[in-house]
C-alpha cells in the first residue's frame, strides 16, 4: 500500500478510537447483578441493581428493590464488582494547537488517542496540569460525546520563570485566566517570591486555586502560609530537608508535614515518574512496558535516548544521590499518610515511560510501599478526588445524584489493587464504553503506532 495511502487509512482508524456513535445518554441504563463497591465505608454489597438516568446515577438498591425501567440498556454484572471511576489529579493533555517548536506527532490524533487512553485504563477524571492555546476547547468535545475522554478539569498556562518577569505581570496573569474560565492555576520553578506573592494574593481574591511546583526560592513553608492547594511531586519537601543535616531530618520531616496538614492542602506525590526522573528507576523494565504500544514511536525513541543522556552524558547524574532522593520521597509520603494529610492518585502523564491511563498502575505499588491501604489507596482516586472538586461536580461514589462515572470490576479492588486493570468496562457521564469496544480501538491504535 503507498505510504500516503496507509497513512490516511491510519488516520481514520485513530478517529475512530476516538469517537463512539454507540456511547449516547438517550434512555436509562441499568447495572444489575453487581457487587457495589462502597470505597466510603470499605464494604462490598452485593445483588445491587444501579440505575443511570443521563450522567447522573439516579437509583442504587437491592435486585428486589429496584425497577428496571421499560427502555433501560440493562448491563448485566453477573457478580463483578461496581466502583466508581479513578482520577488523575496531575495529567496532561496535549495541545490542540501545538506551538511551532513541538514535533509532528502532536495534531489532533495525538490529542484524541492521549484522551481516549485515560478512559481505556479506567480513568473517568482528568486534572490537566499544563493549558494550552484553545484547550479549553476540550471540555466540550468531550461532554457532547464527540471525542471520548475523561471529565477535564484544566489548569491554564503556567507561572514559571520564563512566563511571569514581574509581580504585575503575575497579578495581570492571574486576572485573565480568571476571565478565561481555566479551573486552576499551574505553578512551575522559577518564580521569584515577589512574582510568586502577587499571584497568589491575586488568586485568593479572585478564588481561584492553584497548585504544582513549589518554587525553590518560595519554599514549602511559604507555599503552604499563601494557601497554594497541591502540592505535586514532593520536591519542596525533599528541598526543605536539604536546608539542614541529614541527621535531622526525620524531626524537620515530620514537622514541615504536621505544617501541611494543619494547612488543609493536599499532595499528588507522583512517586513513579519522578523516581525516574531523578535516575533511580528500573530503565530496562520500563523499556519493556506493554502499554508503550499505544504512543507514537517518536515518544518511545525519546524516552530511551532520554536515559541513555542521564545515565552516560549528565555529568550531576549520581546513583548514590539519586537513592537516597527516592528513599526519602518514600518517606515523606509514608509520614503524610500516618499524619492524615490528604492524597491524591496521579502520575503526571503523559510523561518518560508513563502513559496516559496506564501510569496509575505504575503508580499504586509505591503508595501501597509507603505503608497506604488498598482503600485508602483508591478512595485518593475517587471520593476524595470529589471532595476536592466539590465546588464544582458531585462524584466519586456511587450514590444518586453522584455522576455516572463507573468501572465494571472483574475481581474484588480491595482485594487486590491489580484488579483494576481487569475491567468489563468504563462509563463516562453516563456513556459506556464496553471492554470488546475498548480492546477493539487500542488494537487500532497499536497498529498506528506499530
């Protein structure tokens, strides 16, 4: 076939992993015969009958309580296990209009195999940490149906150093992604504590959040003193550790999360990716990913070039520092899940050997490794991920009212976090996208990529 040829034919095979006819809100659906997942209270009750009316869940009881409307697609259970949808709390969406600078593969397939791949692995909600030019676009292709994909909740442009030369600028900054309608606000290294004071006295006035980076000159405990929500990545914990002797540091730990806690903020540790980043990981492993299959193979040849610069060509590249950096990550986390400060699932994808959707189950061994149980673990995906959102949506169990977001289990999550890979299928604000669809549009998408 000419190479022009095979590439339209691949062209149309991603559009249509992207978009589903067949996922329409017209009529009720009804789970029955599901086992519901209750990552509130921890229990597993079974015989449930869950009904959804448009995106929201609008019934959930008992088989011999709950009717079944007449036009209802009824999806039966057959036992599994029902729970609500997962959340990426620090993911990326590429942009729709790509600065001139990026490489070819980001156009509009990239941006709707990227959304696509979030739903695949189970994730109904998406907290973009990086806008860009007409993202905001998104939201709505995406709650009319028109592209699959995850509920957005979109960060704009970010406050970096290159961004942001002044407080006023910051302050004008701050002001027009207001105006905009972005969610929130992304902080990045480099803001000095003037820049960074102006943005954030103007979010507070203006009630917009913000979160991300800690800028290394602001510091962790003045982020936390000017109400920054997120704090991403614990790197302004393991920075605020360095200020002092190793032999103090367990005591400054504790001390610097009981500041987090009393703060009200929350953290997305992100432990995976930045493992590595900072040169600690697994490479050889990572190479061998099988979720890999699904991004172009550009993005792949980067990540192995990436490794080989770090490990060979980086002459700051220390194995010893890089260890010790992630058994204190460890820690870090560790001493916030024992002090109750609250956690949030993500991983920052798509990013070195993370794919979108996929990276949650890279990230989960580590949570589960700093001592979190399996429910805590998943309620960081869900309730407590609505309760962050709560000004904005009511999700993340399954309740009436609460909106459809759900994934059909085949074994028991509490059980067993590697059962969340393991699904029947994924519904979206009311939208069902069966496990035979799922597979059938990643295969097409492994083709384009092959």
């Amino acid at each position: 076939m000419p190479r022009l040829l095979l590439s339209i034919v691949f062209s149309l095979i991603l559009f249509s992993a992207c978009t589903d006819s067949n996922a329409q809100l017209d009529g009720p659906k009804a789970f029955t015969n599901v086992q519901v997942v209750d990552v509130e209270t921890g229990d597993i009750i079974p015989g449930q009958t869950v009904i959804i009316s448009g995106d929201r869940i609008h019934a959930t009881g008992p088989v011999s309580e709950i009717s079944i409307p007449e036009n209802a697609e009824v999806i039966d259970g057959g036992g599994r296990y029902l729970m609500p949808g997962l959340a990426e709390m620090h993911g990326h969406v590429p942009p729709t209009i790509p600065p001139a600078n990026f490489p070819d593969y980001y156009n509009e397939d990239y941006v709707t195999s990227t959304l696509f791949l979030y739903v695949a692995a189970g994730i109904t909600t998406v907290r973009g940490m990086l806008g860009y030019e007409d993202q905001l676009s998104l939201k709505e292709k995406v709650n009319s149906g028109e592209w699959i994909g995850p509920n957005l909740y979109l960060a704009g442009p970010s406050f970096n150093g290159n961004s942001v030369s002044s407080p006023e600028q910051a302050e004008e900054k701050v002001s027009n992604q207001f105006e905009e309608g972005w969610d929130l606000l992304k902080v990045h290294p480099g803001l000095t504590p003037e820049e960074y004071d102006a943005m954030a006295n103007t979010a507070n006035e203006l009630g917009i959040r913000f979160g991300g980076h800690v800028p290394a000159d602001v510091g962790i405990v003045h982020a936390l003193e000017m109400g920054q929500e997120t704090m991403d990545h614990i790197d302004g914990y393991f920075l605020y550790l360095q200020q002092f002797p190793q032999d103090e540091w367990d005591p400054k730990m504790k001390e610097v999360v009981a500041m987090t806690k009393e703060a009200g903020a929350w953290i997305v540790p992100t432990q995976a990716l930045w493992e590595t980043i900072i040169g600690a990981g697994d490479y050889e492993a990572m190479a061998d990913y099988e979720e890999l299959k699904y991004i172009p193979e550009a993005v792949r040849t980067n990540y192995i070039n990436w490794v080989e610069n770090t490990l060979t060509t980086n002459a700051n590249y220390n194995a010893d520092n890089a260890e010790l950096e992630a058994e204190w990550r460890q820690k870090i986390l560790s001493e916030m899940y024992e002090q109750d400060v609250k956690i949030l699932m993500g991983t920052d994808a798509p990013q070195l050997f993370s794919v979108p959707g996929f990276s949650i189950h890279r990230e989960l061994p580590y949570m589960s490794d700093a001592g979190m149980s399996n429910l805590d673990i998943i309620r960081s995906g869900t309730d407590a991920v609505g309760a962050y959102f709560s000004n904005e949506d009511t999700f993340g169990l399954i309740k009436e009212g609460h909106r459809a977001d759900l994934i059909l289990l085949e074994g028991n999550p509490l059980e067993d976090l590697g059962n969340l890979k393991d699904h029947s299928g994924v519904m979206v604000q009311g939208r069902w996208y069966s496990r035979d669809m799922i597979d059938e549009k990643l295969a097409e998408l492994e083709e384009r990529y092959r």
